[in-house]
C-alpha cells in the first residue's frame, strides 16, 4: 500500500477514535460504515470455471453537523478492480448548508462531492450493492473504454427543491473524478439535472453534463430516466445519448439501462429480493473498425437476513459485438451481499 494511501486511512482511523472518545448526548458526529462482498464464478465459451472471492469495496463515514444548516461529510473508498491491491482513496469530503424557506429548500456543498445524475440513479434503483449503473457510472464497460461520468469530483454543487415536487441540480466539477483531483486541463465539467415527482412514487429525471476536456475537444451527454420509487418497489430505466467532438472527429455514444428491485416482505410475508437488470451500450466512433454493441442482463434472487445485512444470488449473461473481430459472450454466477454497520 502506498504511504499516502496508508497515510489517509491513518487520519480516517484518528478521525474515528476520536469522535468516539469525545462523543457525548449533545454531540452530532455520525460515524457508519458498508462493505460489499462477493464470490464469483466465470464461465468462458469452453465452459471453463474460475471462481473468485472478494471484498470490492469498503466505505467509511463521518458525519458531524455544524449549526445552523452547516454540516461536513467524510467518506474513504477501500477497494480493488480487476485483481489490483486494495487502495484508499476518499471518495467524499465536502462542506454542506440547507436551507428551509418553505415552498423551497435549498442545499449548497462544496469540495469532493458526489455528481447529480449518478447519484440520482443510484437513489432511484438502490442496486449499488450489486453493481454501479450502467447507463453512467460504468457506461465505459459498454463503450469500448469511453468514459461518461464519475460518481465523485471536487467542485461545487446548488440545489433548489420546490414544494418537494421539483428538485433543479446545478453543478461544476473538475471533471477528472474523486480519484484524479488535479485537472488535466483547465476546462471543468458542468451538470444539470432535472427530478420531477408528479405524483406518489412516480419520479422522471433529466440528465446533463458536458466537459471541455481539451482544447479542440468536448464531451457531454444529456438524456432522461423514468423510474417508480416506492418502499418495496423500484422499476425504472434510463436513456443516454453522448458526443466526443475532438476537432472535426465526432463519436456518438447512446447508453441505456432497465431495472427492477422487489423487496417480497409486505407481499408474501418473506424478505425475499428479486431483481433484474439490463444494459446496453453503442459505439459509433468515426475510426474505422471501431464500431461495437455491448449488451449486458442480470437476474438474480436473494434475502434480507436483517435491516444491514442483505445478500443474493446474481447471474450474469454479457454480449460483446464489435464491427471488426468476433463477438464474445460471458457468463458469471455471483453471491452477493451488502453488510452496514
């Protein structure tokens, strides 16, 4: 681990001690924590099997509130991709101030905050646990590496929620994510987002985020998500449709994700989880050969033991189809599971 990576998760541990230690009935500070585990079984064309244990990430908080509206969050990323050595970074570090005006609310952060279309996605799915969405987050696993967005970036955040039926997100970042904080170039990513709420449990949302990442080029995307929200019920779906216009090349990127997420308790009497998902992405970049479509569906089954601990059996059925080569297909069984403490 490399010592600024150890020297990070030492002031995390120094944070923590000593918010329990002087921590006392009129105190604020909020300390919590959540891992995600996994085992997993690859299966190739040849029916080949390779299965893996692994803890992918382990998130730690701190919470303390300020007076009046202010508060400040601390959160540390621990984990790995792809076989790499666990590395910590943090993931949130922002100052916060709310404000009640009645038929408004508004809400102000600042530092390394989390972005606005991702973390609305991942609100209106609550399937982070098993794997990040794939329309934004991981949208470069179905895009032949090209990246859409991060789920964290330093810079600052404006939000005004209206009657608490219509929320407007204004946003700028750095643009190179929570694990890049020093810009690769002056530009900066700016977001608007868009989350109407109708009626009961109905949201619909508009994504938008565009990027001057160099000087002849620009990246952005915009799109919408329609999805219903309840206790036991989440159903949505997302749509995105993305450009990389560096001089006079033009790649066009379309993204898209469906997902179902039933929490069984109130309609059988058993903590059952059902949930599904699919993605689907599309490449059509100007370079020849460079064409792909890459599709992915996942179903899966599984049990909330208690109110932190969740766990299920995930499939995974994943198409690759580039314009150039043969297509490849990939398929792995998981176990999943999610523990909050």
């Amino acid at each position: 681990m490399r010592s600024k990576t150890l020297g990070l998760f030492l002031a995390l541990a120094v944070l923590m001690t000593a918010g329990a230690l002087y921590a006392d009935d009129s105190s604020s500070i909020k300390i919590k924590g959540k891992m995600y585990a996994q085992m997993s079984t690859d299966i190739d064309d040849e029916g080949a099997r390779e299965t893996n244990f692994s803890v992918t990430r382990v998130y730690m908080t701190m919470k303390k509130k300020l007076g009046n509206g202010w508060s400040v969050r601390f959160t540390t990323d621990i984990g790995t991709e792809d076989g790499e050595p666990y590395d910590v970074y943090a993931k949130y570090a922002y100052i916060q101030k709310k404000m009640d005006l009645g038929v408004v609310s508004l809400k102000a952060q600042y530092g390394l905050i989390g972005t606005p279309n991702i973390g609305k996605t991942d609100k209106m799915m609550d399937l982070r646990w098993i794997y990040n969405d794939y329309s934004l987050d991981k949208a470069k696993e179905f895009l032949g590496g090209h990246s859409l967005d991060n789920s964290a970036d330093m810079g600052a955040s404006v939000s005004a929620k209206i009657m608490k039926k219509v929320e407007v997100i204004g946003a700028v970042t750095n643009g190179e994510g929570y694990k890049d904080t020093k810009p690769n170039y002056d530009g900066k990513a700016y977001y608007g987002t868009l989350q109407i709420n109708p009626f009961a449990d109905l949201y619909v949302n508009g994504y938008y985020r565009t990027e001057k990442s160099a000087a002849s080029r620009t990246e952005s995307y915009f799109g919408g998500g329609l999805g219903w929200k309840a206790k036991n019920m989440m159903i949505g779906g997302n749509y995105i449709m993305a450009k990389d216009e560096n001089g006079s090349v033009e790649d066009e990127y379309t993204t898209m994700e469906f997902w179902a997420h039933l929490k069984m308790q109130e309609f059988i009497g058993m903590p059952l989880i059902i949930a599904a998902r699919y993605g689907a992405g599309s490449a059509d970049k100007e370079a020849a050969g460079a064409d792909s479509d890459t599709s992915v569906i996942g179903v899966g089954v599984g049990y909330q033991f208690t109110k932190s601990f969740r766990a299920i059996a995930w499939f995974e059925n994943a198409e690759y189809d580039p314009e150039v080569g043969d297509s490849t297909k990939e398929q792995v069984f998981y176990l999943k599971s999610e523990a909050k403490f």
